[in-house]
C-alpha cells in the first residue's frame, strides 16, 4: 500500500497512548490536541468519555485493559439513555468507540443495561461479540 500524504497526516495525528490507572475523565483535548487514540486502562478503573460534539464527529477510540475496566457515557451509547451507559471490557480485551457527532457507540461489544428494560443492546450501536486480544 502507497503511503499517501493523508494517510502519514492521520497517522501522525493519533498521537501516543493514553494510559490511567483510576477512574478518568476524558476530555476533547485528550483526543483532538494530544491525538491520543489508544487508551489503556491499567485497572478495574472507569473511563469517561466526553459528551459526543461536532468537534468529535468521526473519531474512533481504541480502549483496552490489562484487568476488567468500565467505559461510561452520560445519555447512553447510541443514545440509548441511562440504561445504556456502560460497556465492561474483559481483562485484554480492545474495544472500538465511535461518535458520529451526536452520540458514541461501541462498535464490538454489547452494551450493559443497569435498568429494567430487556437484555438486548441499544438498537443504535452495533452489537458483535467482543474480540480479545492478548498482549
């Protein structure tokens, strides 16, 4: 594959890998001035993300654990509401996230409903079963 000028731009704007240890809240300029792509979630700790913007509209987050950690986000994934709000993601598993500029999905993993409505995942993210990596 023929490197293009856009892809070395998009390569470099990725940045390094954002590591955290407790919970954390991830802000806009985590991921558009410091280019962090890659988080790494180093404990049973929960990371929040940033409420989806135009500003994050099109990016995707990989975010894996070397123990079971938590992604949260406030309204829900695929605007689901607080009943899916929540993603676990195993010991060494990688999971994608998405915003499209008005809500985050979770593209390879099923979504954790805390309330009373059936066990199935939000109908606007993506439900696969999750894929685990070791390192």
């Amino acid at each position: 594959m023929k490197i293009t000028r856009f892809n070395n731009i998009v390569a470099q704007k990725r940045g390094t890998t954002l590591t955290k240890a407790a919970a954390y809240e991830l802000t806009e300029d985590n991921i558009l001035q410091d280019g962090n792509f890659l988080i790494k979630v180093n404990s049973s700790a929960k990371l929040t993300l940033p409420a989806a913007s135009d500003d994050l509209h099109g990016v995707s987050l990989l975010i894996t654990t070397t123990s079971q950690g938590q992604v949260y986000v406030a309204a829900g994934f695929g605007g689901g509401g607080a009943a899916y709000d929540t993603v676990t993601i195993g010991n060494y598993e990688t999971i994608e996230f998405y915003c499209d500029g008005s809500y985050w999905y979770a593209i390879t993993s099923d979504i954790e409903s805390t309330g009373s409505s059936s066990s199935s995942s939000s109908s606007s993210s993506s439900s696969s079963s999750s894929s685990s990596e070791s390192s």
